[in-house]
C-alpha cells in the first residue's frame, strides 16, 4: 500500500504557477483558459490586462486586445472586477436586475441615447454629448465628469450597451441585444463561480468567499443565493487543510502530482495577474506583503507606483517598476533580500525578459 504523504504549500504553490502560465497560445484561446482578464487604465509601462496577456499569448505587442477586440467574440462588463470575459461568460450575467430605479428624467435621457445609438452605430461619449449636453457630474471619485459618460457607463452595466470597441483607449458603445435569460439561476451561479476558480486556484477558503460575494457585480439580481452557491462549491471543489489554511481547486487538478523542475524563466508579472491578484495568497505563498501603490501618497510608497512583482523559478523574489520614456525602457529594480541572485542563469533571464518586454513596447 502506498502512503501518501500530506499536501504541502510548495506544492500548491507550483501548481498555482504551471497552471496560470499556460504554454503561450492564440489570443482568443487564452482568454478562454482565463475565463476573465482584469482592465486597469493605468499604463505603466502598458495597461494591465496588456501586461497579464503578453505571458500567455505568442507574439503579443502592447494593445493588441483593443486592436482585436471586435473580432475576438469577447465583451468588456463587471464580472469579480471589471474586464474582458468570452461571450458565452457575459451573456450569463444578463439582464440584470434588482437595481435602484431611475429617476424618470435618468430614464427619459436612457431611452432618448438608446435611440441614438441604434440609429447611429456605435458611438464615442464625445457625440452622445455633443447630441444631449447632458452638461458635468459627480463622479466616483468626487471630481466632475460629463453626465453622458456617467450615463453610457449606467446603460452598459444595465444591459442596454456593450462596448463594441475603443478608440484611443475610450469606449465606443452599442445596442446590446437582449438574449434568453437564464432559467435556473442556481446552476448559472455554480458556473460563474467555476470561471473564478479556474483563473485564480487553487485559493483559500476566505478569498473563494470574498470573490463569490463580488459576483454582486456581475448578477446583482440573484443576491439572495450567493450564501447557497458558495455552499455548494465548497461541496463540489477538491480542497485540502495545509498549514492551517483550506484550499480549494477544481476536482479534475492534482496540486500534489510531481512536476518538471521550474523553467529557468525570469517574469515581471503585473499587479493584477491571476498569480498576484490574491494579496492574501501571494503572502502565503512567498512570505511578503505586496500591495498596489498607484494611489498610495508617494511619500508612504515602499515598492514604487506600479511595482511589477519578479517571478524567477517558483518565487517572486522582487519587483520592477517601468516607464517608457522618449521610446526608451527605464527600470528600477527591488529585491526582498535586498540583492538580486548572484546567478548567471538570473542575470541571462532578468535581460531576457526585459528583452521580451522591449518588443511587446515596441521600445528601444
């Protein structure tokens, strides 16, 4: 009989690394084994789903999903966060309902854009305002913006919309078809809660309940029967106790089968890749805090604005930050020892990849 020794971190943490970084493929295939692709606007040096791409896409240059992006059978919407997702994905989330209603001038201005952009086409915020002159508003973050932005932005989270693609980086909407609704809201729960365990396991027990409970974004309208869900995942999903922390991944994975030694690859991952997202998760795994400082006062910053954690082997050993300037690649390094390995093969791969993301700039 052969005794099989317990489940250990190492394990499931070079299981987390060969499963999020996939061998490179085509881009519509990629999403696809993702299941959902975060967007931040922030370029530094490139946007962050261009950066999480460029790791699991052959060939793949900064701005290539935007470039794609009417092609690809993809859509922009709130999932977990807010991003790129397959169709068959997004359609699962509408209609959504259980929302506040609008006041009736909000729906008069609604119906009045709809018609506009079904006889238009798809269309910039900067016609629709141009048409309405809905005139500024409050924003999110307390400044002003234009109310038809605000607007567009309401009519796509409803349904009304879609971003049919972007110029410039802004949003270019249109008519969203309704499609059938889905019939069993418990079943179409259990796989929205599959796609999220698909890109970020194997993770903790406290972050599958705190990215269920963020499907409030994606189906705000089934609320009531997330506790339920979440229940039944925990039922279905393989999991293990190691060093005191449950973990949960899909039932067809084996964390603990033996693997090839990690590839002596060096990777500047972006902040909100599948293997960094989890902040809770990377600690565990790599024993240091990481934290997004963008909006961190840059006087209280430890790591830099946009730090791009340093994947070499199976740790993270460090960060980067980078910026493109005069179509040079600037960067600063930091290292949790505070000295990068002494190591040929290190030094062959941290030029590697600086090489690799010189070309996906397309900078000098």
């Amino acid at each position: 009989m052969i005794t099989r020794m317990p489940l250990t971190l190492a394990a499931l943490r070079r299981h987390a690394i060969a499963r999020s970084l996939f061998t490179r493929t085509t881009l519509a295939r990629a999403i696809e084994r993702l299941g959902f692709v975060q967007a931040d606007p922030i370029r530094a040096p490139a946007r962050a789903q261009d950066l999480t791409l460029r790791h699991r896409v052959r060939g793949y240059r900064a701005g290539d999903l935007e470039r794609r992006y009417p092609r690809l059978g993809i859509e922009e919407d709130f999932f977990v966060n807010y991003g790129f997702m397959p169709r068959h994905t997004h359609v699962l989330m509408h209609p959504r309902a259980g929302m506040p209603r609008w006041p009736k001038r909000h729906a008069a201005q609604a119906a009045a854009v709809l018609e506009f952009v079904r006889a238009r086409g798809p269309v910039h915020p900067r016609s629709v305002d141009a048409q309405f002159a809905h005139g500024r508003t409050r924003n999110w973050f307390g400044g002003a913006s234009n109310a038809s932005t605000q607007l567009l932005d309401a009519m796509h989270y409803r349904g009304l919309l879609r971003v049919a693609g972007r110029e410039s980086g802004v949003r270019l909407y249109a008519v969203r078809e309704p499609g059938v609704p889905a019939t069993d809201p418990d079943a179409t729960l259990d796989v929205l809660i599959d796609v999220i365990v698909r890109k970020y396991a194997p993770l903790p027990a406290r972050t599958l309940a705190e990215l269920t409970a963020r499907l409030r974004h994606a189906a705000p309208q089934w609320t009531s029967k997330r506790a339920a869900a979440l229940a039944r995942a925990r039922q279905r999903l393989a999991h293990a106790v190691v060093d005191g922390v449950e973990w949960y991944w899909p039932v067809d994975e084996d964390p603990d089968r033996r693997r090839s030694p990690a590839s002596e690859v060096a990777r500047l991952l972006a902040p909100f890749d599948p293997l960094v997202w989890d902040r809770r998760r990377f600690e565990l795994f790599w024993g240091w805090a990481y934290r997004f400082e963008a909006y961190t006062p840059p006087a209280k910053r430890v790591r830099g604005y946009y730090a791009l954690p340093l994947l070499w082997r199976e740790e993270v050993i460090g960060w980067a930050n980078l910026a493109q300037r005069e179509s040079r690649l600037q960067v600063e390094f930091g290292y949790v020892r505070g000295q990068p390995p002494r190591e040929a093969a290190f030094e062959r791969a941290l030029e590697e990849e600086l090489q690799r993301m010189r070309a996906f700039l397309q900078a000098e």
